[in-house]
C-alpha cells in the first residue's frame, strides 16, 4: 500500500522501533541506476536510505525515510545517525579504489589503515583475494577491483562500530 497512512485508521503513529536500515546505493550503483522506494508511511516516491520498522501490533514492518522513523520511533536522533553511517560508508567505498595502495616486498598491494594491514593478491590459480591482518577472506575474485569492494565490504562488516576508525569527516 502506498500513499498516506498517517490518517489511516488503526495505523500506530508511535512506539515502532528500527530493526534495519537500507542504503539502496550500497552497492555502489549511480543515481541513475538506483531503484528508489517509496515510504510506506507518508508516500514519499524516492527513498534511498530505508528504515525497517517493526511495531508489535503490525504483522509485517514498514519500509519508511528517516523523517517518518523518527516520528514512529520517538527517536529523533537514532534514524538520521544510522542513515548518516551509511552515507559515510557510501562515500568512502566510492573512494576506496582510488585510495593509494603501497606494493608489498611479495609484490601485493596492502593499505594500513589505523593499525590495520589489509592486503590483496592473486591466486596461484589467477583470481584474486584479500586478507585483513592474517585473517584471509573465504572467496576469490576474477578482477582485482572486485577483491578491493569485497576487502571493503568485509572490513567495514568487521569495524563498522569504530567511531574512532569511521568518523564522518
């Protein structure tokens, strides 16, 4: 259903918490190329970052934008922090491959990111992998740069609590 149920008879305006939030780009996908949603509360047509929502007399959870999180969950800080993540995630892995990586002595490129060695490599067998401190990734990839987003990918997974490591700036 779309359009607006704020006026919707037996739709709880309050007490509805974020189980998940969406960054529909996170893929690293163009604007253009980006299949939007629209929010399930208000009928707003193009939304990006897509709060969960879950209320214990509603069946299934609501996929709603940040302004309609906030008033359902009470929280006006909570929804555009976790949005405000995921922006920052989206803008450094677009950033990733250009970062400058160094050639190790064995010739793989690594990073050393805030006490961290990530490296990549190629297999014996062509392909390619990555590895974060001794910890190796459990695929291998046909292009380098696909090792680069998944080293990306899996150490943003393991940091992503790190304010310290991911603060916007």
């Amino acid at each position: 259903m779309s359009g607006n149920r704020w006026d919707v008879a037996g739709v709880p305006h309050k007490g509805w918490a974020c189980i998940d939030v969406v960054d529909l780009r996170g893929d690293g996908a163009r604007a253009d190329e980006t299949s939007y949603e629209t929010c399930q509360m208000c009928g707003n047509e193009k939304i990006r970052f897509v709060h969960v929502m879950a209320h214990a007399d509603v069946d299934e959870p609501y996929r709603v934008g940040c302004v309609c999180a906030e008033k359902m969950s009470g929280d006006y800080q909570g929804p555009r922090r976790r949005e405000g993540r995921l922006r920052n995630r989206a803008t450094r892995r677009s950033r990733w491959l250009d970062r400058r990586w160094r050639v190790s002595a064995k010739g793989n490129l690594f990073l050393n990111v805030e006490g961290h060695n990530l490296g990549v490599y190629k297999t014996k067998a062509g392909r390619w992998g990555y590895r974060i401190g001794n910890r190796f990734g459990q695929r291998t990839y046909a292009a380098l740069n696909e090792a680069k987003l998944a080293l990306f990918d899996d150490f943003w997974a393991m940091t992503q609590d790190d304010d310290g490591l991911w603060a916007a700036g």
